[in-house]
C-alpha cells in the first residue's frame, strides 16, 4: 500500500497490483473524506487524487466498489493549458467508468463522512504523468464545497483557455468492451470509445 497526499492535506491510499490477468493489472485506491481547504480553491476542495495524463491513446477502467466517486477528465491538443473538453463523471457503486484516449484522471470523494473506494485495471505497460498536474496546481476546475456547503465549480487562473465543463454519468459497458481487450488494444475499439458511447450528460 501506497499512500499519498495533495498538498499535504487530503491524504488517499493506492493498492497496486493486487493482481493480475494477462498484461492487465488490478488496483485500489481509497479516498478518505478531509477537504482541502486552498486559498487558490475560494472553497474547501473536495479530496482527490493528484490526477495524470496517460501516454497517448491509452485507457483505464474505474469500478466502484464503495460510496460514491467523482471522476475528472480533461483533454488538450498541443498546449496542455489550453483545454478542449472537461468531463465531470458522477459514479455510484458498481458502476463503470472509461477514461477514454487522450484524457486525465482525478477522481474526487464528494462524500462528507464516507471514504470512496474504487478498483481499476489498466495494462502494465501504461506510464502515469503527473507533470502538468504539478506545474498548474490541479485540474482546470476545483471543484469546491462553499460556505453553504454547496458543491461549485472554480476556475484553476493557471490555465489559458477553458472550456466549458459537462456533468456525465457513466452508461453500462458495451458488449464489445466487456472482454476488456480494449485495454491492451485501445485502438482496435476507438469506435466505441467516445464520450457519447461510454456516457450521458446529466
């Protein structure tokens, strides 16, 4: 077990290979409730992963095992402080999450007393980027618990374009994808990996 921090506040555990089916590998990781309270934020962030990039095209496959998990995916082109698409992924237990070619990951506990349990494979192979996340202090968006104890969205001023960012629940796996060969082989199911295939805006 690994655990880890956000600036030194919002502390999660990872579990990583626990095991094992061919080339893909089987993690954990445990969100524990505490809000980070960043001045950057004007809030009390939700806790949350650090967040990384993947090395292009690859993909991963959340499951939640416990509470409820927010799931955070940006996308950039050329210039990782100009983003083209920002996801906001609402989970409950069982249900699936893709993160999809060319996106980030953070996942977020919203709950206030409950810790977030999740599971994911991904290929051995696939590397974890943190750069960007370290450089631009998080994700284009804090998502923050305000005064009245509201969940809002914030805006990171260390980024150069944002776009607008959507709310999406996560639709069952599809036929084509429950075999999870398309974590070894994401370009052979680029069709079906897209954001209208693998969700729907709340």
């Amino acid at each position: 077990m690994e655990r880890k921090s956000v600036d030194g506040i919002s502390e999660y555990d990872v579990c990583r290979g626990e095991k094992q089916k061919g080339n893909l590998r089987y993690d954990l990781t445990l969100i524990y409730p505490k809000r980070l309270g960043r001045p950057a934020c004007a809030g009390r962030e939700l806790p949350r992963t650090f967040g990384h990039y993947h090395a292009k095209g690859q993909v991963e496959l959340f499951e939640i095992i416990s509470g409820r998990t927010l799931f955070f995916m940006q996308r950039y082109e050329n210039n990782p402080r100009i983003i083209k698409e920002a996801y906001l992924v609402e989970a409950d237990e069982k249900e699936k999450v893709i993160i999809l070619p060319d996106f980030s990951v953070t996942s977020m506990n919203p709950q206030k007393k409950k810790i977030s349990l999740t599971s994911n494979w991904i290929n051995i192979k696939v590397k974890n980027d943190y750069k960007f996340f370290e450089n631009l202090k998080g994700n284009c968006y804090y998502i923050v618990e305000d005064k009245n104890k509201n969940i809002t969205f914030k805006k990171n001023g260390k980024y150069q374009k944002i776009p607008k960012l959507i709310l999406l629940k996560p639709k069952k796996l599809s036929a084509e994808l429950r075999n999870l060969d398309f974590l070894n082989n994401p370009k052979k199911y680029k069709k079906f990996l897209t954001v209208k295939n693998c969700y729907k805006k709340i």
